[in-house]
C-alpha cells in the first residue's frame, strides 16, 4: 500500500538546454555577426511538466544560430530565441542540486541558456557558441493553504465540501494519490486556493512511502490546515493505533523533521468526523491535551515527541458527512489569510517608511 506508483504525474524534469552559435564575422569590412538567440523558460499556467515531456521526448532545447555578417547585411541578425512553456511554481536546478532560478507567477521568464556572442573585432571574427547545460525542473504546487493529515482523515472530502463539492482539480494525476487543487470562493468574490496534499505516514520524512515527493509541496503553501480524524487512525494492522491528540503529534514531528520552518507556517486544525459516536467526549479529552500537551506526552514513545508544537490559531470540529462546521471552516481560513496579507502589508509599509526616512 505505502508504495503506490506515481501514476502519471511527474514534478520533475531534467533537460538540455543550449544557446544559439554566435554567426560569422566579415574581418574585411569590420562586419560582426549575429548573436545567437536565448533559452528561456516562461511561466504559463495550465501547463504541466508531462506536456514538456510528451511534446519534446529529447528534452532537447536549443536556440536559433546568429546570422553571419555578410556586405548585404554587416551586423549579423540575433538567431531566434527558443521558450519552453513551464508550469508555475518550478525551481530551477543545476544539474548538481543548486537551485539558480523560480517561476511563480504566470509570466515570469527565466534565462535558461545564453547564445553565444557573434564574430568580431574582439572575437578575431570567429563566432563563440552559446552556454549549454543540464537543467533540472521540480515542480511545487502553490497554494493558499495546504491540507495535511493521515490517510482517511477526510481530507479529500473537506476539498470537495469547501469547494464546491467540484473542486477545480488541477491536473496532477496520480493514479492512486493526487495532490487535488481546489478554490473556495467567497460571496464577495474572494478565491482562495486549497491543496489536498496526499496521505502522509510516519516515516514519511525518512522518504518512506511516498515521504519528500508531498513534504516538498507544503513547503510553498502560505498556510497548513491539519486534518485530524476525532477517532483516532490506524495506518494497517502492523502499525499501532494513534488517538487524535497522539497523530497531530505526529504530524507535527513528520513537518518538523523534514524542515523546521514548516512548523513556524500559520496553522488551523479541523478535527473530522464529529458525527461518529463518542466524538463529543473525544474532544473534550483532545482540547483539554491540546491545551497542555507537556502533561500528556507521557503517553506515547520519546522517539514520537516533536521538539516544537504547532501553534492553532483555530481549532475548528467538523463533520464532512453531515456538513457540521464546515461554514464556520470557510470563515477561519479567510479570516487567517486577511490577517496574514495584512501583516505582510503593515511590513511592506515599515521598510518603505524606513527607505524613505533614510534616503532623506
């Protein structure tokens, strides 16, 4: 179960890019010739990394050669610059793990690999050629807020709920998983973008299962929103069963290992399933753990214990059978977005404030 094939969804692409040859100079006349044109990666949306794939099989990119100089024409003409249409939220990589550029605005334009300067004076006439590289594109969904939780906390079903029950599904196929897009509109035409981000399991951050490749998305979204099943979760028969209070303990371990600042992202907890039977005393005994959990983590393995907690700026029961809280839901992420933009506001106006005063 936990090595389930990826389907057809790829976040990442490695490619050859190469600039366009300078063209000839004419050392008789002092004539120069063309530079060869660019490679640049364009953000454009609606466009995935297996268009790239299934179009251009060679993953081979290369720009126009410069034109030589000749006596019709004694400045070359630039060779023809090549655009590789990119989905949003790319990095770009050497070919040895450094990252050298983004893309996450539709757009946004990225210098992939310069053409190579023409024949000239400086050049002994003789053109250079272009830069040529391996890239690598790895692909984060971005998004407002991203969903995190165990398998069959209900994620899935909360997207479908708060957004419409069609949520605008992105289209990252997984055959068994997929990081699902989806909008939650407001009346006053607000949206804001939700990712459901697939089952993580313990170990995840280890790369088990199927670990960093969804690690890696939730590092892009503004805020986490951690589905919790109020009774408990069980992965299969060979793992231990885990209360609601011990699984948001491990979550927050599995963020927390993969990368620290995860933890420091704004957070709000949903508790699912508040229609099962004994719910309402289950979360009673959560909410009383949730507000002293130094008391309570005796209770599972050291190992399990993550060194921070995360801090909920709401903790809202829901039920995604029966619809319970899920308004009052829609209403928290809003509010915490607008909060969060403001804050942003306020310290844009500070530095500014702060240039201003100085240049005076």
């Amino acid at each position: 179960l936990l090595f389930c094939q990826y389907g057809n969804f790829i976040d990442d692409l490695r490619l050859y890019v190469r600039g366009g040859a300078g063209g000839m100079g004419y050392p008789r006349l002092g004539g120069e010739g063309g530079r060869g044109g660019d490679v640049w990666f364009v953000a454009q949306e609606r466009t995935t990394l297996k268009n790239i794939r299934d179009r251009y099989p060679q993953k081979r990119f290369v720009a126009g050669t410069g034109a030589n100089s000749s006596v019709k024409a004694l400045k070359g003409e630039k060779g023809k610059d090549c655009e590789v249409h990119v989905p949003l939220g790319i990095s770009v990589l050497c070919d040895d793990g450094k990252q050298i550029g983004e893309l996450n605005a539709a757009g946004e334009r990225f210098l992939a690999a310069r053409g190579g300067l023409g024949g000239s004076l400086a050049t002994n006439f003789m053109p250079c050629k272009g830069q040529k590289r391996i890239v690598r594109l790895d692909l984060k969904l971005i998004a407002d807020v991203g969903l995190v939780g165990f398998p069959n906390a209900g994620k899935s079903s909360l997207l479908s709920k708060i957004s419409h029950a069609k949520p605008e599904i992105a289209n990252y196929t997984f055959t068994t998983v997929q990081p699902e897009l989806g909008k939650i509109m407001y009346a006053d035409y607000k949206q804001i973008s939700v990712a459901d981000l697939p089952g993580l399991i313990e170990g995840a951050h280890a790369n088990k299962g199927m670990g960093h490749k969804f690690l890696k998305h939730v590092e892009r979204t503004k805020q986490l929103l951690l589905v919790v099943d109020i009774s408990g979760f069980r992965l299969s028969i060979k793992t231990p069963f885990r209360t609601a209070f011990e699984t948001i303990l491990l979550l927050t371990k599995e963020l927390e290992l993969y990368k620290e600042e995860l933890l420091t992202k704004p957070a709000l907890l949903a508790i699912n399933k508040m229609d099962l039977p004994r719910a309402k005393d289950n979360l009673n005994e959560l909410l009383k753990q949730l507000q002293n959990p130094q008391g309570f983590l005796h209770l599972i393995q050291e190992e399990m214990v993550p060194a921070n907690t995360l801090e909920f700026k709401d903790i809202i029961p829901i039920s995604t059978y029966t619809g319970e809280g899920i308004e009052e839901l829609k209403a928290c992420i809003r509010k915490s977005i607008d909060e969060e933009a403001e804050q942003e506001n306020e310290k844009y106006r500070k530095t500014k404030l702060l240039l201003l005063q100085t240049s005076e």
